[in-house]
C-alpha cells in the first residue's frame, strides 16, 4: 500500500525531497491530487489525521540516509541547518523580491546576495575535498541541499554566478544526475540570466491608479494645509571616522589590488600594501578567538566565522580583514587580521558587532619585522601558518 504525501503544488522542492527520499528508502508515495494548503489542510478530515494542520513527514530511524554513526547524523542535522538558514534562505529572498511577492530595495538584495556569496563561500571550501556533504555516499544532507540549489540553478543563478565556485557546480550536477534523483527532476537546464526587476515591487507601489472621486478627495486634503510648513528633515549624524584627515592610503585601492592579484602575490599585492599603508590614518590589529577549544566541528567553525564577516557589513568603507581557520584537525584556532580606519577599533563596531568581545585584539607594531611579517602572511594565506596547515581562509573587502 502506497504512503499518501499532501502536496502544495507539483515541483515544490519540500515535495521533492520526500520523493527522493522515497525513491532511495524504496517506498511508494502516491501524491494525493488538488490538495490546496490553506484550504485542504483546514479541513475536519485533515485536522483529524494532524491536529495542527501542518504537512509533517518524518524519516525513520535506522534510515542510511541518516548515515552511518551517530556522529555522521549529527553532521548531516548540521549541513541540513547550512542549507536551509544560508542557502534557501537567501535565494527565497533574493527570488520573492524580484518577483514582486516583497517589496524589493536594491540595498537589501545586495546584502542578501554577499550572504549568499559567503554560503556558496563555504560550500565551495567543503566540497573541494568531498564529494558528498558526509559520508561516501548520498544522505538526507545532499538531499536537502540539492533541491534548495535546485531552484537557485534553475530559475536565479546563471552560469556568471556559479562559475565562482566549481566545487559547487560539479557537486550539484552529480547529485541530479544520480538515478533516483534524476527521476524525480528529469533533465536539468540551468537559467542563463537572472530573473528581471520589472515585476519587483518597489516600497510604497500603488497596485492600481486611485479612483477620481478618491483623487479629488486627496486634491482638496492637499488645498487645506497649503502654508503649512513641514518641519526639515534633520541632517544624518556623520561617521566620526569621515570626520578624520584625510589619509594618504585609497582603501578601495588596495581592495582591488588584492582582488586583482592572481600571481607573484608576494612580490605585487603584499609590497603594494605596505607602500600604500598610512600609520596615521588606519592602524592594523591582530584577533585571536577567545574559545578555540570549542572549534571541534569544521563546517560549525567556518559559520562562525562566516557569521562574524556578514555582521561586519556595516563596516566595510572603514575595514579590510583576513580570517584565517588553522589547523589539520580539531579543534581549529580562528586567528585575524583586520586594518581599520583610524587609531583605535571603531567603536561603532565594538558597539553593533557582538562577535568583537569573542576574540583577543592587539595592536600591530609595524616597526616590529616580526609582527610584520606575521601581518604579511596573513594577508597572502601563507601555509604553514604557525606550523600547521589552513583549513580556510576568508577576506572580508
């Protein structure tokens, strides 16, 4: 007898994870037609079967899915966790917003696609050694994983965007292409452009012009308060860093040079730091994470660090950072360098940024050739860095 699933709409990436799922655990699933969420599942029928009207599905335990330990499933929760709050999160808003479904604001889906970025960052770096999330084989984690890339492939992300990361696309074109996925997904065509803004609804957007009656009611609102004058928008306080002399050192210069720099790094990007380096007008400071014992799982390690950049946003026309996670095994030690506009770290950051308090800061002596190089090699992801390999290292720019 066939397991019924309650199903939204066909294609739902939800839907299609419990179809795969079926597929490897050899279960039938018969889809049960013209369910309507919002609708069906409010029903005396459904409410009987769910009390709290919700679609539930739940793997049982035992599942290879699951892996095959306890501390492989506990990895698979972890990656499922990844992909949802980093992944399908950030797609759905970057989607739904040029959509129309939300409102749409150029400085939010700049923000939504960084963080996307560094997910797909992330992903990128795990999928270089491995060719499934955990494991050897396909697990409820890829599942996941690939029916949230899926849309992303499908219908947001053209080949411009995934090129960045090949470790990605040869991971996604794996896993749909395995049988019992691709029976679910068919032939798989990635998008060859982003969706358009037209359909985006900007704030405030009027679906449908007012009625005249309406407008000639708002005309005559405008006519009583003729005379009145509004009160001036009071000028946006300014950064005190803007409030600082001028400095030497172009920031956005050395960014593109780092960017930029595909060879001789040493030699081009390290020499061309320290030549534009103003000792007056931005200071260097080393970070050392407070709590490396607790760095045991390196997917959890890498989002913490991962989270730490994307909370720094607000920084970034005063900052440059490097990140490094070292170490060949657990824990790993999380280790910084960051170049901040001014003598001292910014206090707005200290302030808004949480993370700050989690790691030991100390001053760069640049007079020191030590500190110096040490500050050098950061810069350049040299290995090995204190003796011992780099798991990862990430730039905040």
């Amino acid at each position: 007898m066939a397991l019924k699933l309650y199903a939204g709409y066909p294609g739902n990436k939800n839907v299609n994870k419990a179809l795969i799922v079926a597929e490897y655990s050899g279960v039938k699933i018969s889809v049960v037609e013209k369910f309507e969420m919002g609708v069906t599942n409010k029903t005396p029928e459904f409410l009987k079967m769910n009390p709290i009207g919700k679609v539930i599905a739940k793997l049982k335990a035992g599942n290879p899915l699951f892996g095959s330990s306890a501390i492989e499933h506990g990895q698979i929760e972890q990656w499922i966790d990844f992909s949802s709050l980093e992944i399908n999160a950030n797609l759905m808003s970057y989607f739904k917003a040029r959509m129309g479904r939300t409102p749409y604001f150029p400085a939010v889906e700049e923000a939504t696609m960084a963080a996307l970025k560094r997910g797909f960052d992330a992903l990128n770096t795990h999928l270089a050694s491995n060719t499934y999330l955990v494991g050897h084989s396909v697990t409820l984690a890829d599942i996941v994983m690939t029916c949230n890339l899926y849309m992303g492939f499908v219908r947001i992300l053209p080949k411009s965007f995934t090129s960045e990361f090949p470790y990605v696309e040869r991971y996604f074109w794996t896993i749909v292409n395995q049988p019992n996925i691709k029976k679910i997904f068919g032939d798989v065509k990635q998008t060859d452009s982003a969706p358009s803004i037209e359909f985006a609804k900007k704030p405030g957007q009027q679906k449908e012009k007012a009625k005249p009656e309406e407008a000639s009611k708002e005309a005559k609102k405008e006519e009583s308060v003729i005379g009145v004058e509004e009160e001036a928008p009071k000028p946006k306080a300014k950064n005190p860093l803007d409030l600082l002399p001028p400095s030497k050192m172009i920031l956005d210069d050395w960014k593109r040079l780092y960017s930029n720099t595909k060879s001789n790094f040493r030699e081009v990007a390290i020499k061309g730091f320290w030549d534009m380096y103003d000792p007056e007008g931005y200071s260097l400071w080393f970070c050392d994470y407070k709590y490396n014992d607790e760095n045991t799982v390196s997917f959890v390690t890498l989002n913490k660090v991962g989270g730490f950049l994307q909370r720094m946003d607000l920084a970034r026309k005063y900052a440059f950072g490097k990140m490094l996670i070292i170490g060949g095994q657990p824990p790993f030690k999380v280790k910084g360098l960051w170049l901040f506009r001014g003598q001292e770290i910014p206090q707005f950051i200290v302030d808004e940024c949480y993370d700050m308090e989690l790691y030991e800061w100390a001053k760069v002596d640049i007079t020191d050739e030590a500190q110096k190089e040490r500050a050098s090699q950061m810069i350049e992801d040299f290995e090995p860095f204190d003796g011992e390999p780099l798991l990862d290292a990430k730039c905040f720019k």
